[in-house]
C-alpha cells in the first residue's frame, strides 16, 4: 500500500506535527505499507490562491502543469492521509486551497449531466487526523458535525472515495489533553491498519 501523508500546520513544533511522526512511525512498522510520502503543504510553499482569468480557466485546472506533481502523488497513493488542525470549525485554508485545486472536474471526477458525477479516485482510502482548542463534542454538537460531512460527503465520496476514517481529538491545548494516549492511538492504527 502506498501511503500520501499530507501535512498542513506552519509550526513543526506543534501537536499536529507530533501526529504527523506518529503516522509516519507506524506506517513504517506496518508490513502492508510498501512505500510513504509527505507533502508538506507550508514548508513546500504550495500556493492555496486559486486564479482564473482569460488565460486560466476553471476547466483547464485538471491539466495545470503547476500541479502536474501533486496529481502524481494523489494518483500513485492507495491511503492518503491528511493531518492538520480544526480552526474556526474546519481545516486550515492551506488545506482547502489545495483540496479546490486538487479535487478538479477531469482529474477526481467528471461530470454525467445528471445529479452525482462520476468519481474518478475509486478504490483509495483516507484517514484525517486533526486537532482542535475546544472539547472533542464540540463539532458535533455545536457545528452539527459540518467538518465531517464536509471532508467525507462533500469532498471524498463525490470523488468516489468511500472509506473514510476520523480521528479528531479536542481539548488539545489542555494539560489534561490525554496528548500521549492520543498519540498512541494514532501509532496503534498506523502500525496495524490495512
């Protein structure tokens, strides 16, 4: 299994950062994981700002040779997993920069005239890992779970992404924030996951 591993936080000292080794530690004592990538979206300088003017239509996006490099990632991954924190109830705007970029009509799905297109990314899998200030309910509660429909509904299942897999773990900026035991637990998965 090839493994993408999307990183999006500006601080390598962050929490995030340390889920993100987590990861990286477990896919790597994982027989079924053949080979790993990571993209880190800050210290790559990927550029989130989408432009479309007379010479950059919307349509053409999915052949943009800017981005020749990240398609040839998402398309070489089996798992792509994306590791970033909750601000302001959703990922960082890095993250969602590259998901409008990435996720263009003729590359992650084409469209059949009738409601639903067709996914073109079938058969990968994805984990999102992501921390957040406030009380791990407080998605769900609060925002009537819009981060999970977001990334799941909205974005990898209309791309024909089905298997889709959450950890999101709150009060991270707390000293009763269990970090290690969370930390852990990504490990476990990442070690063992197939």
């Amino acid at each position: 299994m090839n493994t993408l591993v999307i990183y999006t936080h500006p601080n390598h000292q962050s929490l995030s950062y340390a889920f993100l080794q987590e990861v990286l530690r477990g896919s790597r004592e994982n027989e079924a994981v053949k080979d790993i990538q990571v993209l880190d979206l800050y210290g790559e300088g990927f550029d989130p700002v989408l432009v479309f003017n007379e010479q950059k239509r919307r349509r053409d996006m999915h052949i943009d040779p800017r981005l020749t490099k990240y398609r040839e990632q998402l398309m070489w991954a089996d798992r792509i997993v994306l590791v970033y924190p909750i601000w302001w109830g959703r990922p960082p705007a890095m993250l969602m920069g590259y998901i409008d970029q990435m996720f263009a009509s003729g590359f992650a799905y084409k469209d059949k005239g009738g409601i639903l297109p067709e996914g073109l990314l079938k058969g990968k899998s994805v984990v999102c890992i992501s921390v957040m200030k406030g009380p791990a309910n407080y998605p769900l509660l609060w925002l009537g779970n819009a981060h999970k429909i977001l990334m799941r509904k909205a974005l990898f299942n209309y791309v024909g992404i089905r298997k889709v897999k959450f950890f999101e773990f709150g009060s991270m900026e707390s000293p009763r924030g269990k970090h290690a035991r969370k930390l852990d637990r990504v490990y476990r998965y990442f070690k063992t996951a197939r």
